[in-house]
C-alpha cells in the first residue's frame, strides 16, 4: 500500500516539474516562444474538438440505442397484494417466504446469512409468473423492474450489454434507499439459452449470443465493490477500512422452457431457487372463478363451481378472458346479466372458433357429416360414462365442418390400458358408422386416423400394454419404431374396429336419432343427447366396472382436394 501511494506522488512530482519547465522556457523565449505555444494550443484544441464530436455522436447513439425499455414501479404504485394472486397456495406460500427475507435483509446478514439473488419461475403461458412477481415487490415493500429479455438483445454489439450494466446499476442504488430492490426478466430464455464452444459471435453486428448472457451472468453475481466516488477517494487515502457491502438486488425470471437455459444460470447464487407455476387444480380454479366472477353481473346459474369443472386445464389468464367474453356475449344481446349459457358460449368460441355455417352445402353432405359425428357422439357416451358429451355438431367453426368433444368429470391423472383402447374405439367410431350406415368411406376420417394410430403406437411401443415392453423412447427415433411396429398397429386398430362398429350396430336406432337431431337443429348438447338415449332406452347409460378418463376433441376435417389424397393413402390433412 506505501509503495502505490510513493507512486502516486512521484507521478504527481514529475507531472509538476513538466509544467514548470514549460513555463520556464516559454518566459525566456519571448513573444516568438508564446505565439508557437499559441499556435500549437489551437491546433491541439481543434483536434480535441473534433474528437469530442466525434465521441458526443457515438456516445449519443449509443445512449439511444443502450436505453432500457424497462418499466420501474416503485413500493405501493400497483397496489397488487396476495388477496389479488389466486388458484395456486402453495406457490403463495413460498413467494411469502421471499418477502420475509426481503423485508428481513439487515437482520438476515446479522446472523450471517446472505439473500438470495435469484429467483426462477418455470410454467406454462398465463400462470401468472410475471403477476406474482409484482405481488412479491409490493408486498416486501422494495422497488420493482419489468423487463424483457428480448429487448436487451441488439444488431450493435456490446448495446444489449450496456442495457443490462444500466438495468442492474440503477437497481443498487435503489436497494440501498430501500433495503433491496427486484428486477423481472420476463423471457429469459431469450437471452438464457445454453452456450456452446464458438458461439459467442464477435464483430460489431451481433444479436447479443454468449456475450450478453456472460453480462447477465456477472452482474447477477458480481464481486463486493462500492463503487460510489465518495467510497472510491476514501479508500484510496487508507481512510476507509470498511467491508463492500452487495446491495440486495434479487433477480426474479420467468420462461415457459426451463431445459434449454444454460448451466451457468441455474447453479447456486444466480437462480437459487426454482419453482414451476402450473396451472391451478379444481379448487384453485373456483378460487380464480370466485374473485373474477365477483366484479361481474351474473345470474344463478353461473357459479364458479360449474365453472370450474368446464374449465380442467385452463390457466387463470384464460379464465380471465372467458369470464370477460362472457360479459362481451351478453352486453351483445342485450341482457343485465351474464348467464351460464353466455359462458358456455364464450368457451366453445375461444377452443373451437366462431361459427361459420356453410349455406351452400348440399343435403347429401350435410347427412355425411351428421353420421360422422353421431358415430363419435355415440362411442363417447357409452365408452367414457364418466365425461360428459360436451357439444356435439355439422356447424363449421374454424377449419372444422364439425366436432364432437367432451368434458372430463373429474381430474385424472393416469390412463389404464382399457381406457386408451377405448378412446381408440371413439376415434375409429366415425369411419364405422360409415360403413355401416352410409355404405361409403369419407376422407374426413384425417385427424380420426392419425389420433387412432398415435394412440395404438402409444399403447404398444411407450407404454408397455401389448405383448411386449419395448419402447421406442430409448431409441430416440418414433418414425422408425412406428415402421417397425406398424403390422402390430394395423391389427390392434382392425380389432378395435370390429368392437366399435359391434357398439354402434348394436344402438342404432341411438345412431339415426343423433344424424336427425344434428340434421334438424344443427348443434346438439350433451344434456339433449341424454335425454335422446333416455327417450329410446327408458333408463340412463349403465355404469361401466371402471372409470375412464380424458379429454377426446375430435373435429371432421374439411375435405382435402382429390389429388393429395391419391397421391398416398397415408398423408391426409385438415384444410
């Protein structure tokens, strides 16, 4: 330490010395010593001017292109609180453990702990990761930066580097006025990704690459520095002895593809802890249901109990979006209220489409797609008693002359190997009553055989049900396990054709009153084909020995032009 500072001084002693030999010389040189001087100062100032330019220009781009586009929201300014996060407790009750470390920093490094830095929320889109960030910000009390990941990336290398440099450095100063501060990087997979040997990139054109996610990587977990002007001079001078304290930046992220983010980012003191945000369960979904359908005008039968079990699978954006819709529906036709049917239609709109009937379709037709979907409305109903028949019709939504779907009575998480071949049985329905009724095969069979297939490979080759437990999982290639095991296929499907056109010969009169019903009224519920079984076979369906589960949405595909399908037999596509 007393040799850099002997060396300071001597820097500064010679320096001096320079500027007293200059003014030395240039008062013995007279006028003639002062006007070279003066002409030598000019020139260099020019120089220095132009340079100056030259720097404020690039300095002034850089400004524009390098400036974050990041939303800052400080403590109380979204009022978001945990009565405003629902559907998913646990996930609560482990963000509320963040904030007590956040709102605890001092007394958390008193007993010799540090805070965590990073924070990594993992799920699918519209779980509410970026919302439950700003609840944890607002509920510890601490300053909160939205940001995504895409716009630190830049043409201009070195620019996105820049950005997170500014993003992080502003935080700290904030977290030393608040105690600790929370930057949210929505994305992160966008500039996460692992890195591989070469590339990096370089040049002066560059996306971002390594560089960028090696910039993000060290500001999340820089060294101890102060890196204030005050704590610089008086460190320099030997006045400070002090330790330089980390300021509590907690860096919270969210990516719907957790695998494909590199190492670096996951180890310990970058992304601590993990937690996947997955969409709620029944009793999360009545709790999102009963906090939205609350600031709505609705009737009885719209209950978020009903609601919820429409609704498996569904995220709490989407039901978001399908409680609004709904509203939508009923301020369209002009009602005070929206009713169970105005969701009901809100749903079928947002899975399927809008209706779009074809006027010009011809009877015959018509009549095709009628049976096509009866075929499939009677497998579903007597094959899997334990889902509801959803909906059921010929009218156009999307790219679907019709469909025919059901909805799961309870959450189910396994399959057994009876319930898989009888959700082959629904798929092969269609093409049965074909045959069996109409006396012609259709090509609106597309999706229904490659469904059929998918699950029959399934059945044989990945889940161990036929006669062997091989599966084409561990050798990586599907497409050459399915040519492998394609005669096996073929049988298991020939032999679910024959029990499924055994099950619709045997309703029949089921069959033909589903084809006339959808012929007459176009759409039909599973309510109505309730009670059209009820009308012909005097008692409800009978109770299966074991339940059966899934969600089946089958659509019957536009008919593709005549060439692609004689081109091959196998490749068929909806249009």
């Amino acid at each position: 330490m007393r040799r850099y500072r002997w060396i300071k001084w001597r820097r500064f002693l010679l320096w001096l010395a320079a500027l007293v030999l200059t003014g030395v010389l240039l008062w013995a040189g007279g006028p003639n010593a002062w006007m070279i001087a003066l002409g030598i100062g000019e020139l260099l100032f020019q120089l220095l001017f132009a340079v100056l330019f030259i720097i404020i220009q690039f300095v002034a781009l850089f400004w524009f292109l390098a400036r974050g586009r990041t939303y800052w929201i400080l403590p109380g300014e979204t009022g978001a609180t945990w009565e405003d996060y629902r559907g998913n407790p646990e996930i609560v009750d482990n963000a509320k453990r963040i904030v007590t470390l956040l709102k605890g920093v001092k007394e958390f490094k008193e007993m010799g702990g540090e805070a965590i830095r990073g924070f990594l929320l993992c799920g699918p889109p519209g779980t509410g990761k970026s919302y439950l960030a700003q609840v944890i910000a607002n509920e510890a009390r601490v300053p909160f930066a939205y940001a995504s990941a895409p716009s630190f990336q830049n043409m201009f290398f070195g620019v996105g580097n820049l950005k997170v440099m500014g993003l992080y450095k502003k935080a700290r100063k904030l977290a030393k006025l608040y105690g600790a501060c929370i930057i949210f990087i929505d994305e992160v997979d966008a500039i996460g990704m692992k890195r591989q040997a070469g590339g990096g990139g370089g040049g002066m054109l560059n996306m971002g690459g390594a560089g960028l996610l090696n910039e993000l990587l060290l500001q999340m977990d820089p060294p101890n520095l102060d890196n204030s002007w005050i704590g610089k001079l008086l460190r320099s001078i030997g006045l400070r002895r002090k330790k330089a304290e980390r300021p509590a930046v907690l860096t919270i992220a969210a990516t719907n593809l957790p695998d494909v983010l590199d190492p670096a980012l996951l180890r310990p003191g970058r992304f601590d802890r993990q937690l996947w945000v997955d969409v709620p369960d029944y009793d999360g979904r009545v709790d999102v249901f009963q906090y939205y359908l609350e600031k709505v005008k609705r009737d009885a039968s719209l209950t978020p109990e009903k609601a919820a079990l429409d609704t498996i699978g569904y995220s709490p954006a989407q039901i978001k979006h399908i409680v609004n819709e709904s509203v939508v529906i009923a301020h369209q036709r002009d009602a005070a209220v929206a009713s169970y049917e105005d969701f009901r239609a809100a749903m079928e709109t947002y899975e399927w489409g809008l209706k779009q009937p074809l006027r010009s379709m011809s009877q015959d037709e018509k009549r095709n797609v009628a049976y096509h979907e009866a075929g499939h409305a009677v497998a579903q109903y007597l094959l899997k008693p334990h889902e509801r028949v959803w909906k059921v019709t010929i009218i156009r939504r999307g790219g679907a002359l019709g469909l025919a779907a059901t909805k799961p009575t309870e959450e189910r998480y396994n399959r057994s190997d009876s319930e898989i071949l009888g959700e082959i049985q629904v798929c092969l329905a269609a093409r049965a009553v074909e045959e069996e009724f109409l006396k012609k095969k259709l090509n609106g069979v597309t999706s229904d055989l490659q469904q059929a297939t998918q699950l029959a490979g399934a059945y044989l080759g990945m889940v161990g049900m036929g006669d062997e437990l091989f599966s084409w999982l561990a050798i990586g290639s599907p497409a050459d396990a399915l040519k492998m095991l394609r005669p096996k296929i073929n049988e298991l499907l020939k032999d679910q054709m024959i029990q499924v056109k055994k099950l619709v010969n045997e309703h029949a009169d089921f069959v033909h009153a589903i084809a006339e019903e959808l012929l007459l009224r176009g759409d039909l519920s599973g309510e109505e084909i309730e009670e059209i079984y009820v009308r012909l076979y005097g008692h409800t369906r009978p109770q299966p020995p074991e339940v059966r589960a899934g969600v089946f949405h089958d659509s019957y595909a536009q008919a593709a032009p005549a060439q692609e399908i004689n081109e091959t037999e196998e490749d068929s596509s909806e249009e």
